[in-house]
C-alpha cells in the first residue's frame, strides 16, 4: 500500500470533480483524484447525458431520413437499439481522451479505486479488495455523482426490469416499453424510443407532465408526445413490479394491468455516499444519499466539500462543474464571490426539446406581476421551413411597464441553444434588460435566433 500526502484529495472524476481539481491544481496546490471507474468522466460521459444524447442524436439523424421526400426512392431503415447504442461508444471514447488530457498536462494523477474516509483528513482508496493507497489531505472534495434510485420492492436483477443506466445497455429492440416516472429521464426516454418505434405506456405520479414548466409548454409536450402515440396515465402509483419469461407486468394501486416487453423505472435519483465511511468524520446523508452543504458547499466538516449531483438540486453536469470551481475558489483563497447564477436554465431533450430560464406564466399570475406575452411560432421562420423543423415556439415573458424580461420558453428544435440569448438579456443590469433589445437588434437572416424579434414584436403589439 502507498501512502501520499496531497493538498487536496477529490473523489470522482465528473464535471464536478474535474472543475474542482483543475480549479485547486491552477491555484498552486497538489492534488490527487480517486476515481473507482476505469475512466475518467463520471456518469455524465459513461450512462447518463453523453450515451442518451448520442442515442437520442442517432434516432433524429435516421427518422429524419425516413421523413425527408429526397430519400422517398430509398428509404433507409431504422437499426435496432444495439447498433444505435454502438454510435455512442467513439463520443465516449473521445470525452474520455480529452478529460484524461486535461489531468496529464496538470500533472493530477488518477488514482482507480474506491474511496474510503479513515478519519477527517485521510482517505483509504481500495480496489478488487484490496488497499492500494492512502491519502492524506488537508481539503476533501466529494463528487461522486448519483445513480438511478432502485426501492428494495423492484427486482432489478430481471433483465427486462431497466433503470436509466441499465436500459442503455439493452441487447435488443423492444417492442414495447412502460415508463414508470414521467418527469426528465422518463420524458425524455418516451420521446426517444417511441421515435424509434417502441409502443410506448408513459405513467405518472402526477397530474400533469413536468409541472415546473410553464402550462402551455406542459401542454405541448403532451400534445406531442400523444400525437406520437405515447399512451400517458397520470395520477398513477405503483402496486408492483413482476418480471415474467417475455416481459413485465405493471400493477397500479388504481387496480390497472399493464404489460410490456421492457419497463424503465424512472422515478429520481440516489446520491453515491454508500461504503464511503462517512459516519467516520461524523456525516450523515439524507434518504436519498445527499449531503448538505453551505453556500460555500462546506458540509459540517469545514475542510470537506461536496459538489454535484450529490448534494441535490439543481443536478446538472454544467452546475457541478461551476460548484467544483467555486468550491475549489473557497478553500484555495478563503473566500468565494461567484454563485450559481439564479435562474439555472432548464433542458429537456424531448422531440422535440425544451429549454427555459426565468419565471413562468402561473408563477407571475400568482405573483401578480403585470406581464405580457411575446410569441414567435417555428412555422414562419424562414430558417425553420427551410430545415423542416416548423414545430415549435419561442414564447417570451416581459413586465407590461417596465419592458424587463422575465422568462424565456421555448420547444421545439435547438430550444436549449435559443435560449441562451434570452438568458443573457435577462442577466443584464436595469434598463439593458428589456424586451426592446430584441425588437431593435439585427439579427442574422435566416436563423432560429430571429425568433427572438419576432416574438418580441408580437409582444410589443399586444402593448395599449
């Protein structure tokens, strides 16, 4: 076994993890990363966002073919899964090379295994059984990510019982999917496989479809979705979950049979605490494997961080990557003025996708805020029927008085490149943040971004 002394030891080497130790390394001190995956990237790059996407980009790139009148002589066909999987391997395999490149030119050695707290300052890294290292350290940052919550009722060994990391594993094309949990993974993965041809049986817990979203983006969503041919069930719980030869059967409390070839079990996520030893350096995560932390993401033990998916909200790889920095910024320099900016930009990638930032309708209304709506629809952007993607809108939300924008909405194709220019509008100080910026700038001339004029002329019109 080796023993080091290191400045600071970083566990998991995800966007958090990463922002961290280049963060620490970049400010003077020595740092060690223990990572218990045989890559480097965390979730993100291995099962969740990297694969998804890549899968999800495959889908559209073939159905788009399918759909396009030049191909109509020679209409190509749709491969199984596995082979739409495989297209996500050489985006992986390049992540991987280029996040690996970032820790060998700073000299931050990767350190394969998993991590163990002995005491507050020191960290045991055990692999195949086996104590390989121990590390000491005066700061400790955990960024271990999350995985798919699995409750003790559920037989996830049954091979056609899947959770978000499993079914990117699938061997062959269902022909049938139930989804139980309708909120990102679970829209998102309906979206996906019922473009590929899969039956698809949505359920949710809910009343409505991503209730955080603004009511008619809701509504277009579940249009979309059932004008697809995804079947939805709202206000629907689990009875339970039975693994047969060929399939699975669903049993809902509402007294509801269902029976699919596969079924995704999408209800949240668990934050990966387990086996650490934490009660060694006396902390305690919550029931769903999260840790508190301060604005400085301090847990009670000043000298350990967390960062990530593993501290909760807002879980999102470009948050943890900006909480591994600040983090980094705090015990590096005493001090951190930089924060998560307020309004986190949301993105789902549904088809088609969903991005917003700021407050919605029914927030304003219960806030009574004197706001106006601005609409620009996809089918007459000029860019929009050149490309085919005519469905789809931008809606803007802006104060009757003031002018100042106040939320950004939009669904359709590159929503979550769009609404982008809305979210640095609205971060701009006093009268610069105004609906007029987009009324009197020049936009270029055919693009999606024109929407933003056009939406904010429409809004302007409603103005008495």
């Amino acid at each position: 076994m080796q023993e080091h002394q290191v400045d600071v030891v970083v566990i998991g080497s995800g966007p958090g993890g990463e922002g961290a130790a280049m963060k620490a390394v970049k400010s003077g001190l020595s740092v060690a990363v223990v990572e218990r995956y045989v890559a480097v990237g965390g979730g993100c790059t291995h099962w969740g966002t990297i694969p998804s996407k890549a899968l999800r980009h495959a889908i559209r790139t073939v159905g788009d073919m399918r759909s396009n009148p030049l191909f109509q002589h020679c209409r190509p066909s749709m491969p199984d899964l596995p082979e739409l999987l495989r297209t996500a391997e050489r985006v992986i395999r390049k992540q991987v090379d280029l996040r690996s490149g970032f820790y060998e030119r700073n000299r931050v050695p990767i350190i394969e295994g998993s991590a163990r707290f002995v005491d507050p300052h020191t960290i045991e890294v055990e692999r195949d059984g086996v104590i390989v290292d121990r590390l000491k350290a005066r700061f400790i940052v955990i960024a271990t990510g999350s995985r798919p919550y699995r409750p003790k009722k559920v037989d996830f060994n049954h091979p056609r019982i899947l959770d978000a990391d499993k079914v990117l594993q699938l061997d062959f094309t269902p022909s049938s999917m139930v989804i139980y949990g309708a909120g990102v993974i679970g829209s998102e993965y309906a979206s996906m496989f019922r473009n590929l041809g899969i039956k698809i049986t949505l359920i949710n817990t809910r009343d409505k479809l991503l209730s955080f979203l603004d009511d008619e983006i809701i509504d277009a969503l579940a249009y979309h979705l059932r004008n697809q041919g995804t079947i939805i069930k709202h206000n629907e719980e689990m009875e339970s979950i039975e693994g047969v030869d060929d399939g699975v059967v669903l049993k809902l409390k509402s007294g509801k049979k269902i029976l699919a070839d596969t079924l995704l079990f999408a209800q949240g996520r668990t934050g990966n605490t387990d086996g650490m030893n934490l009660e060694a350096v006396g902390l305690e995560p919550n029931s769903r494997g999260q840790l508190d932390v301060d604005r400085n993401y301090r847990t009670k033990v000043p000298h350990i961080y967390a960062i990530g998916d593993v501290i909760g909200y807002p879980s999102l790889a470009s948050a943890a990557y900006d909480q591994g920095r600040f983090a980094a910024t705090h015990f590096a320099e005493g001090s951190c003025e930089y924060t998560l900016v307020e309004s986190i930009p949301t993105g789902i990638y549904t088809s088609p996708e969903i991005s917003s930032v700021g407050a919605t309708e029914r927030e304003l209304t219960e806030q009574k805020v004197p706001y106006e709506v601005g609409h620009a629809m996809y089918r007459h952007l000029a860019r929009a029927q050149i490309t085919g993607d005519t469905v789809g809108m931008l809606k803007l939300l802006f104060h009757r008085e003031t002018k100042q924008v106040l939320g950004i909405h939009c669904f359709g194709t590159n929503a979550s490149e769009i609404v982008h220019i809305g979210q640095a509008i609205m971060a701009q100080p006093g009268e610069r943040n105004t609906i007029d910026y987009f009324a009197t700038t020049t936009f270029n001339y055919p693009t999606m971004a024109e929407a933003y004029r056009v939406a904010a002329l429409n809004g302007l019109n409603r103005l008495f």
